[in-house]
C-alpha cells in the first residue's frame, strides 16, 4: 500500500549486543505508549503499533536488530502512519523514530 512519503527511518549502530538492543528497543515502544503485535528474537525483528493522537490516525514500527563486528549491533527503525493514505502526520513518524533511538543510545 502507498504511503506517500509518510515514513521515516534510521540506523543506529550500538556497542550492545543484539539481544540487549532488542530488549531496550520493546521497552522503548512500550515507553512511547506503543504495543508490541509480534517480535521475533530469533530474527532479531519486532513489529509494533502506536495509538492515534492529536497529531496522527496512529503509527505502524518496525525495528530490526542484527549482529554487527566484533560485538555490538546494527539497529534498523522505521515508523510509518497506519493509515495508508493519509498525507499530514506532522512529524510524528520522525518523532517516534528519534524517540526510540534516544533510547537505545
């Protein structure tokens, strides 16, 4: 489904191990009162969903964690709006992501 342009993305690199990242990174959807709808430690991947606000019809995250030389990882965050056509969200996709990143750092 199109999403207009309404997504925003980052990667981090962390000095943490894959399963530490993994951990902060549900307890940081959990601090952005958001709900984890799957997680897969296995491949390192952990979907979830942000309720609607003031500003948005609500958020889809999805943030994958890989191993990354010599022991740390490398953390992929995307958080695009729930609602496929939707054309303002006012930011808040870029907001999640820089939220969960201030936490895993």
């Amino acid at each position: 489904m199109p999403t207009f342009g309404l997504v925003a993305k980052k990667e981090l690199q962390l000095d943490t191990s894959p399963g530490e990242a993994l951990e902060r990174a549900q307890e940081a959807v959990t601090a952005l009162s958001g709900t984890v709808t799957g997680s897969d430690p296995a491949s390192g991947c952990i979907n979830a969903k942000v309720p609607s606000s003031a500003w948005s019809w609500g958020e889809r995250l999805t943030i994958v964690v890989q191993p990354h030389a010599p022991a740390g990882s490398l953390v992929n965050i995307k958080s695009r709006s729930w609602m496929p056509f939707n054309v303002f969200n006012f930011g808040k996709n870029r907001r999640n992501v820089e939220f969960i990143s201030r936490s895993l750092a």
